[in-house]
C-alpha cells in the first residue's frame, strides 16, 4: 500500500516525556501489531502458563462435590509455581511490549540483544527475561509509572479512537 506515492514505513507513534530531576526524557513509542506477539510466542520469548486442575495440596474452595458426591477439583490460581509462572511470562511479555514498542526511537539503545531469528526458544527466554532486568534496574531502567505511561501510549497507538475516524464525505475528499 502507497500513500501519497509513498510506502508507509512506520506505524502510528506518539511521544511521551518524564522529567527526571531537571532532566527531560523524550520517548518516541509505537504500537505493538497483533504479529509481533504470535512471532514471539512461536520464537519462544513467552509462553502460555495453565493453571493445574488438581491442586498439590488441599486448601478451602478449591474442591466441591457433584451432585453423586464425587470430588470435582477447581482450577487452582492460587498454586504458588503457576503464581510464579505467571508472574514471570507477564514480566516478559511487558519487557517485550515496551522494547518493541520503542524500537522507532533512535535515542534507545538496549544492552540486551536480540537472538537470531532461528535462535532456539531458550534463547528468546532469556532475552525477554534480559529486557526485564533492563527495564526495571532500579538505577537505569524506568520507574514503575514509567513503565505504565510507556504501556498506555503503547495502547493508545493500537487503537483507533472513533471521535478521529472521519465521515464518509470527509473521507472522500481525501482520494
């Protein structure tokens, strides 16, 4: 696709500043496309966690009899290595966001490197696991605010907000 004779070589992007001390830090972040997330999962940056069905240890609510009194186990949330689990791939599908999403501003430069695309999954962990530590190094990453204001315009690139998409005639007069 062309517009105006030209091919569109980056997504919508917004810029975001923090002042840190008398310092002014200017992001430049874009949107994060739906493709992105399928070709880190299949690489193996992140993975999808299950919670187990059967709890390792019995606790209340997390069992209830059916209605021949057998004993029906709940999904347990609250086992502690899928807490862990969790917790981590979310860490590492944040780290991935924000380091994708930055990737059109020219005044960011990463210490971790990404692995080759053919890298084996293990690699892509670390990677992601690498940009958490980056992100979050509590001397040079960003500060928990940070992170969710870079989140939010992240999220406000992806989507389209109605009051800006233009009427049919408005649109026309565009072609």
């Amino acid at each position: 696709m062309k517009f105006n004779g030209n091919t569109l070589k980056t997504r919508n992007h917004q810029e975001v500043k923090f002042r840190r001390g008398d310092e002014v830090i200017s992001l430049i972040v874009s949107s994060v496309p739906r493709r992105f997330w399928e070709e880190m999962k299949v690489k193996g940056a992140y993975s999808t966690v299950t919670a187990p069905e059967k709890p390792v240890e019995l606790r209340p609510n997390i069992y209830a009899k059916d209605k021949d009194g057998s004993v029906k186990f709940k999904i347990d949330y609250n086992d502690p290595v899928y807490v862990a689990e969790s917790r981590k791939n979310l860490a590492r599908f944040s780290a991935l966001r924000i380091w994708h999403g930055l990737r059109n501003d020219t005044a960011v430069g990463w210490e971790a490197q990404a692995p080759a695309d053919t890298a084996p999954p293990e690699e892509w962990a670390k990677f992601a696991d690498a940009l958490v530590t980056e992100i979050t190094d509590p001397v040079t990453g960003f500060e928990d605010g940070e992170v969710t204001k870079i989140g939010d315009a992240i999220e406000a690139c992806d989507l389209v907000e109605a009051a800006s998409i233009p009427t049919e005639e408005e649109a026309l007069k565009n072609f």
